[in-house]
C-alpha cells in the first residue's frame, strides 16, 4: 500500500469513527507494517477476508469514498438502521459494509466482545458506539459473554424448575410476556393478517398478557421511522396495529417505558396514554403526572393483587421537558453506577396497596449481544433484593437467558425470576440473523398456604417457555405476511412459511446455537412448551 493510499485511509477512518490522530495511526500501523498478520485472535479465513478489504480499500478512488460518507451512510451510521435500502446504491452499501468490517478487525476487542461500561452510558452522542451498532446489526450479534466471567456455565447450569412443595393453592392467576412491539416498516395491518394466529393458544390465552410498547401510538404524527442523519430513529406505529396488539394478541398490559418513550414528545407520549385508556388497557412506565409516577399499577384478578413497575435505561438523547421527569421511569440502568430510589418507593407503594406480587418490566442492556453485562446483573440481583418478585427485560433486540435468584445474602428467595431479554416480537430486523429467534414465558401466580406453617404466601410455578420465529415473508406483488411462529414448527418445516434461502440456511445454527447452547439450560425438558 502506497503512501497516498495510506493517507487516504487514515482520513477515512477518522471520518467515520471519529476518534483522534493518535487512536487511528496506532490501529492502522500493524496494518500498514504487516503484523496484523501474526493476530492470533484471527483465524485463516478472517485474514484472508482483512487482507481482500484492506486491497480493495487501497484501490478505491476518491470520489466513491466521498460518495460513501454521503448522506444516510457512513458519514453518520444510524443509531437505528434504516432497513429499507433501495435508496442506496449497490456500490455505496458495500463499500459502507467494508468499511465497517475492516473496522471490526482494527479494534478487534471492542467489536468482539461486550465491553464494561464506565460512567454514564450514551450511546446516542458516541459515533464509535453506533458504528459498532450497525457492524452487530449487519454483521454479528455477539454472542459472548463480557471476558473473564463464567455467564455460559452459569446460565447453562440454571434451575429453572419452580414446582411447588408443601403448598396448597387456593388461587392462581396466570401471566405471559414477550418482547418489542415495534410495529413500524412493513408492520402494517393489511400484512399482519394473521400475525399472532400461531401463538395464541399460549401467550394469548393467559390472564394477564404483557409486551413491551416500544413505540408511540400518535395519529397526528407519520408512521413508521422518521430519521434524521445520525440520529435515533424516531418511533411511531399506528391506532390500528395498536389494536391488533390489544384484540388479537390479547395484550390487556402494556409496558410503556423505554428508549423511545419521548420520540415524539410530550404530545406523542400523552397520545399514546389516551390511546392505552381509551382501549381499556392497563400500562406502566410513562406517566401524565408526578401524582402517577408516584403510584403503581396494580391488576387484581382471581383474588390475587399483581403490582406491574415499569422502567427504561435511557431516552435515546430525548430531553424531559424541564420540571417533567415524571413523564417517564428513567432508571439508568446502563450506567456504571444506578441508582435504584425510584423502584425502592414503587415497591414500598405496591406492598402499602396490598401486592401479593411484584413484577418489573426493566429496558435495559446492549442491543445485539446474546448476554447480560455484569454490572445489569448485579443490578438486577439489587431489584429482587428490593422486593420485586419478577423482572422482565428486554431492549437488546435479541434474546438473552433466563436466570433464577434463590437467595441473597443467605435470604431465602422464594420466586426470584429474572429474565433478562425476551428478543424481538413484532418488530423487523432483517438483517440480523439472531433476532429472527426469540421466546415467550408463562407461569402461574398462585396464592396459598405453606402446608407445614400454615404461612400465607404468594409463589409463582409452572414457568413455561415457548421459542418462536419472526416470519416476515416478502411475496411475489411487493406485499408481506408478518408473524410470529412457534420456532419448532419453522425449524421443520421453513417452506411453508416462505423462508428465503439464506433464513433456511440459518436455521440449524439457531436452534444448535443460539437456543439451545445460549438460551436455554442443560436441564429444560420441563421448561419448553409443549
């Protein structure tokens, strides 16, 4: 590589992660002087494809490079990818994925591998951050846990058996959850004609059925992503698929704090809660006033009181209006260090309401990365500590494991169920091969009497877990059929379901891999689904 061309990928570099002289120089030298070749974290094929990247790179001229960090490419990588491409050109695409590759290998561990977080975290103002975002979209969902932890021995290991002992149930009341609803691109209703037909029989059919409303729901405002360069995508799904969510799926509860909670302000937040009130269902997480905030939802059913929080890690840069930070359960539980005050008074107002159980839908960690960090699952030990019984997570937009707390601290904890991301549900992500898997719980909230004392107590048993497929069929007039099957009758049987070749392709490592080497534990006859 010759002086110019080395220059002129210096520039380019910088351009598009924008980090210092000194950063870039220091990443680029071993590739300039050869000794990226004797990295022996590479294996044969990844040098070959560095060595085919670096020459093609080389031989680029200047004009198409300006015209790859042109607007909606590399200049500002979305922080949600828009993932209708027909406006870039074939040429552009792939020079804007050689260019995220090569970065791969440039900064090998921090592409790689999950990385700890340190002070706050913004992701929303970090270019590196979001390049290294749309390289796991496009390319690699990570599917390692932060180095030097035991998180694959230990959630392989988990005991996620809940049967009782020494109980005689008196009531029971039954609660399934799933993930995003991120109803936006091809997700419309004339191609959801039969979008939750296959799993209703099991998620639909409990008595309180929850997801995570990951968009507002804003007439007044246009549907689908509406994004500026180099900014989150701002969310927005329409009345109508609100009410497929509602009618079709069942969902009669609906967690509504996360990171696109204030896409559309104010306005689009107090839209989306006369919509949830107007449809009669219930909902935690955004709030119209301090007065709300300061309350927790509570769904009695079957004699059995069921306090619902709901909490978000960040906002996507969205400022609160000032003097209005109840408008959202901001809790940063991303951040090095969380404070949790705000979970500790829900939980102190659900048990002065009479809770016989607490359960807290927590948008939280990395987005493509198959495990929890460290410092979440600290925090989330902290949460069961607190008082909640339950946490269901999401927000990665691929599934994470499960994990059960039995004590802490030499505290017997009788449910201490933690999942820490459900994965995707409605929602479309084309181009990421993990998110195409995910999975739906159920269990049973019963109350009872503990046989040998004679205690009154709440317990939850018989957890279920249902792995699905997100089909999005794209058929012969431009038209899709969207939705969500049991990933079993998929994985046997993908032509009927209209799977493209690569999807068909994908398959097997999905359910070898990520099912049952990531999600599941060794021990989980009794936990899948029938």
């Amino acid at each position: 590589m010759n002086d110019t061309s080395k220059k002129t990928l210096e520039l380019l570099f910088k351009q598009v992660l924008q980090l210092d002289d000194a950063t870039i120089t220091e990443a680029l030298n071993p590739i300039f002087t050869g000794e990226w070749m004797h990295n022996d974290l590479l294996s044969t094929k990844e040098k070959a494809m560095v060595g085919g990247l670096l020459k093609r790179l080389s031989t680029i001229d200047e004009a198409s490079i300006k015209a790859a960090l042109s607007l909606k490419n590399t200049n500002a990588p979305a922080f949600e990818y828009t993932a209708d491409l027909s406006d870039i050109k074939p040429e552009k695409l792939d020079l804007t994925r050689a260019l995220l590759l090569l970065s791969s290998y440039l900064f090998y561990q921090q592409f790689h591998f999950p990385q700890a977080q340190v002070g706050e975290y913004n992701i929303a103002n970090d270019r590196f951050e979001k390049v290294k975002w749309l390289y796991r979209y496009w390319f690699n969902q990570l599917e390692v846990p932060e180095k030097d932890t035991n998180l694959v021995q230990h959630f392989r290991e988990q005991d996620l058996d809940f049967t009782l002992e020494d109980f005689r149930v008196e009531q029971t009341v039954t609660l399934s959850s799933a993930g995003d609803l991120l109803a936006v691109d091809i997700l419309t209703p004339d191609n959801t004609t039969h979008l939750f037909d296959n799993i209703q029989d099991f998620y639909s059919s409990a008595d309180i059925v929850c997801a995570n409303l990951e968009t507002t729901v804003d007439a007044t405002k246009p549907f689908g992503r509406t994004q500026l360069k180099g900014q989150p995508a701002k969310m927005n799904t329409s009345v109508e698929m609100f009410q497929k969510f509602h009618k079709e799926g069942g969902i009669n509860y609906f967690s509504t704090a996360n990171n696109h909670s204030l896409d559309w302000g104010e306005e689009g937040l107090f839209a989306t809660l006369d919509v949830l009130e107007n449809e009669g269902a219930y909902y935690a997480g955004t709030n119209r006033s301090l007065e709300q905030q300061e309350d927790v939802c509570i769904i009695e059913q079957n004699g059995i009181k069921i306090a619902m929080l709901s909490y978000t890690f960040d906002l996507n840069g969205n400022d609160i209006p000032d003097g209005k930070t109840y408008l959202v359960n901001e809790v940063p539980f991303n951040d090095e260090h969380c404070d949790l005050t705000m979970i500790i008074k829900h939980v102190a107002r659900a048990k002065e309401k009479g809770a016989d159980i607490i359960v807290a839908c927590c948008h939280w960690g990395w987005e493509f990365e198959m495990y929890p960090h460290n410092n979440v699952m600290e925090i989330a030990k902290k949460i069961i500590a607190s008082g909640v019984d339950v946490i269901l997570g999401n927000h990665p937009h691929v599934s994470q494991p499960l994990e059960r707390i039995s004590a802490i601290n030499d505290v017997q904890i009788p449910n201490g169920l933690i999942v820490y991301a459900y994965g995707d549900f409605v929602s479309y992500h084309p181009e990421s091969r993990n998110s195409k898997i995910a999975y739906v719980t159920k269990f049973d909230i019963v109350k009872g009497h503990v046989v040998s004392s004679g205690m009154p107590e709440t317990r939850i048993t018989n957890l279920k877990l249902l792995p699905i497929y997100i089909v999005n069929e794209e058929k012969n007039d431009g038209s899709f059929d969207c939705r969500i099957v049991k990933f079993n009758e998929v994985l046997n049987n993908p032509d009927k379901y209209g799977l493209t070749h690569l999807e068909r392709t994908q398959l097997p490592h999905l359910n070898d891999v990520v099912l049952h080497e990531i999600l599941l534990p060794k021990q989980h006859a009794n936990l899948l689904a029938k």
